[in-house]
C-alpha cells in the first residue's frame, strides 16, 4: 500500500500548521480520519481534518481565525490567515446514548485519542496520523509531500510510521473491509444514516461490507425511516456520482437498504422485458447496466434520470398476446419521479431536469419522422446533451442498436444554435398593430410562425405576417 502525495498542498500545509500550534501550546493533535484513510490508499484527500485533546473553546482562543460552526459537537473551523484554506478541528469525544439516531445526547469531551476513535463509524475511517516527526515543528520537521511519495516516513510494512491505529483499520485497509468499529448494532443505532454510509464507502472503494456488519444492517435497514430524506438523498447522490453506481445499488440490494430507502427501484427486481429489445433481462438487470456507465463526477439529474427512466414499468406491465407490454411508463415514470424528487426534497431545477429525462427518454425512436420544426424543439430541450446521455447508456444497457442515438447527435451537432433558436420574427406588437385583438389566440398565432420559419418555409416579418393573414384572417 503505497501512501499519495497530498493533492492540495495549501490544505495540507494549514493542517500542519493548525496541528504544529496545537501541540506548541501543549495539546495532543493529528490528521484524522477520511484524510489518512485516502493518504494510505494513493488517493488524494479533499481536505485535512485534525483531531485534538484541545476543547473548542481552547481553539477559538488560539487561533486569529475561527468559525464555531458545530462547537456544540466539539468542531471549529480554523482558517489559515484572511483568505487561506480552513481546517475542520475536532476535539477528541466520548459520546453518550443517541436517543434521535443521529445526535448524541450529551457531548462529553476527552483526552484520550482512543476513546475518541472508538466512537467513530468504521474502522478505516478511525485511523490517526501524526503528521510531525517529533513534538513539534521546530524538533524534527513536518511530513512532507515528498517524504510521502519517496517513503522516507513509512515503516517497514509500507505503512506511514506516523499512523496511530487503534481499531485495526490498517488490517482493514490492506484486505479491502469495510467493519464497523466494536459493536456494529451499537454503531448503527447512534447513527442511522451509518448504514448507508458503509455501502458507499464498500462501493466507492471497491471493498466488501464486513459480514458482522452486513447482517447489522439488514436487521437495522429499516431504522433508514427516521432519517431525514435530505440525508439519504445526498449519500444515494454519491453513490450514483462516484463512478461505482452498479456496485452501489447491488450493495443496497443486498443489504436489504433498498426496499426501505427507494423501493420503487426495488420492484424492478424481476419485471420481464421483451427480449427482441431487452436481451440482458430483467427491469433491474437493464437500470445496473446504466448505472454502470456512469462516469464518476457525472451531474446528479443525469444520474437520477439513469436511475428512475424506467421506473414506471414495474407498475404498467402488462403480458398481451404479442409481447411483453409497458403501455404509458413514460407518464407513469414521471409522476412516480415526481413524488420520489418530493420525497427526497430535490430543488425545483433538479426536479425539473430528472422529470423531463424520464419524460423525454422514449421520443429518440421518433426522431426520423419528426418534423424539422419539431426535432429542433426537442433539441431545446434544458440539458440537450443529458437527454443525448442517457438515452445512449439506455441504448447500450439494450440492445446495443444506437441508430436513433446517432441520428440524433449527429443531427444536433450539425444545426447551428441560431437555426434551432432564431429570432422572433414578428411578437404581439405586429399582430396588434395589424389589428389583431390581443387574447389567448395570439399563442397560436405566434406558433404557427415559429413552426414555419423553424421548418425554413419563411424568412422576413413580412413573409411572417403574410402567413397569419392566411391562417388567421381578421373577422368583419
């Protein structure tokens, strides 16, 4: 196991210099958790937490710059002069019962590291790394990028010398175990959202959930209930947004956490597709498959819109004497999504784009006998490239035929944004000033000028205007 070099030296530089004071003014200190976690991966963290004997009140007195942000739970933010990168600082914890499955009852400080790390989540998550190689900046110096790559600072085993572990979450590490820190129940009654947390974590590194704390979860997975949907909604958000969705979702599946948190997904399981167009199998098969392209970084709509384009078959299938039939999924789908983005608390702009993916996954298929005025319609469709996404990830889950795919994207790629979106030729203005009475037909009117200069039949306000006194002669 080969430690990384830190992806952001300003970080971690201010971790050490947070860390250096804290142990100048005669406080224990270290990097902590996810950091050394990812350090000892080759990853690289995206910040620096630091853990330490200091309470918050001792850290906002030492240091200029300070955010008391969580100091109830002993967390204050330490920003690094006016502008520089801030440091989440913890002091180290001895929580009491969770009565609210998320919140502990009573924060008791310590100043004992150990203890500390024994109520944390997951043994790969409760490592500690000293980060100086002494007591203090000026005995000995500080960990450096360069000592990480080179491995000046490890020890025999190929380990940072430095890492202090007290829950085998080094062991852990090396065979790829995601394991609850002493009693798995325990853990995942003070904080139910822990469940999901371990799948992503499982997912995210290609590791295998423990099986003392695989079974915890299933006989837990329904506490998921009592945790605010916004929570549960942005772990699922990661999951599907960190490259390893399939394995996300096959995790949740076998843990039972699926049917609790999104078991409209969970109906898929088992719902026959026509196998002319579906050869892969079923509707959960096909929605892995999806999940499987997802690129990590992708949007949220994008990955949600994966997730849920299907989602209305399970309750529309229907086997008629010629085939296996899913009559109006698609508006089911969108009604069925509406209700999970509410659920979940999505803002109005990811619910609009996660419906209209669900909405507009099927019309590829008309797309070469569409009017010229109505293909480019659809190309305006918000997020164009989303809808062109994941109708190709559709199509490969499938069949593997991309002929509407292609015609499509080809086609997009080809029409200049003025010719899909050009100016207005005439607005209510003319119609008016022609002596039009304004009303609900100027709608019409205005459409039908649109559909004609968007199929090229028209080119001026004049030839515009002609057209409406066609269609639209004035009364009297």
């Amino acid at each position: 196991m080969e430690a990384a070099m830190p992806g952001d030296s300003r970080q971690f530089d201010a971790a050490l210099r947070v860390v250096g004071e804290l142990r100048a003014a005669g406080y224990e200190a270290h990097l902590a958790g996810g950091c050394v976690r990812d350090l000892l991966l080759g990853r690289e963290p995206k910040d620096y937490d630091v853990a330490t004997s200091a309470t918050p009140e001792v850290v906002l007195g030492l240091f200029k710059r300070t955010f008391a942000v969580g100091a109830h739970f002993g967390v204050v933010l330490v920003q690094d002069g006016d502008e520089g990168a801030v440091t989440e600082v913890a002091t180290f914890r001895s929580d009491g019962a969770y009565s609210d499955g998320r919140h502990p009852n009573v924060v008791r400080y310590t100043t004992s590291a150990e203890e500390d790390v024994k109520r944390r989540d997951f043994t790969i998550n409760g490592l500690l790394m000293d980060p100086l190689r002494g007591t203090g900046l000026q005995e000995a110096g500080p960990l450096t990028p360069s000592s990480l790559r080179s491995g000046s600072a490890q020890d025999d085993s190929g380990l940072g010398s430095q890492v202090i572990d007290y829950v085998g979450g080094i062991r852990d590490l090396e065979i790829g175990v995601v394991r609850a820190i002493g009693r798995a129940n325990l853990r995942f009654e003070e904080d139910h959202l822990r469940m999901l947390r371990a799948v992503r974590f499982a997912a995210r590194f290609g590791f295998e959930i423990e099986e003392g704390t695989k079974r915890a979860i299933r006989s837990l997975a329904g506490k998921t209930a009592a945790v605010s949907r916004e929570r549960v909604r942005d772990e699922l958000t990661k999951m599907l947004t960190e490259g390893q969705a399939r394995r996300a979702f096959e995790l949740l599946d076998e843990t039972g956490l699926l049917k609790e948190v999104l078991p409209e997904v969970a109906r898929m399981k088992g719902v026959e597709q026509p196998a002319e167009f579906h050869p892969e199998g079923d509707v959960w098969v096909h929605t892995l498959r999806l999940l499987e392209q997802l690129g990590a970084g992708c949007s949220a709509t994008l990955a949600w819109g994966a997730l849920l384009h299907d989602v209305g078959k399970p309750p529309t299938f229907r086997r008629a004497p010629d085939r296996i039939r899913f009559d109006g999924h698609v508006d089911v789908g969108v009604a069925m999504g509406a209700e999970i983005c509410r659920r979940f608390r999505f803002s109005n702009e990811e619910t609009r784009q996660t419906l209209a993916l669900i909405e507009n996954h099927m019309r590829f298929m008309d797309a070469g006998r569409m009017k010229t005025s109505t293909l480019k319609r659809f190309f305006r469709l918000e997020g164009f490239e989303e809808h062109l996404a994941l109708h190709r990830m559709d199509c490969v889950a499938g069949s593997g035929n991309l002929e509407h795919w292609e015609f499509v994207r080809e086609r997009y790629d080809a029409m200049p944004e003025e010719t899909v979106r050009p100016r207005p030729l005439i607005t209510g203005r003319e119609l008016i000033a022609a002596g039009y009475a304004p009303g609900a037909g100027f709608k019409e009117m205005l459409r039908a000028v649109e559909d004609a200069q968007l199929e090229g039949a028209i080119w001026s306000a004049d030839e515009a205007m002609g057209l409406v006194r066609e269609r639209f002669p004035l009364q009297g």
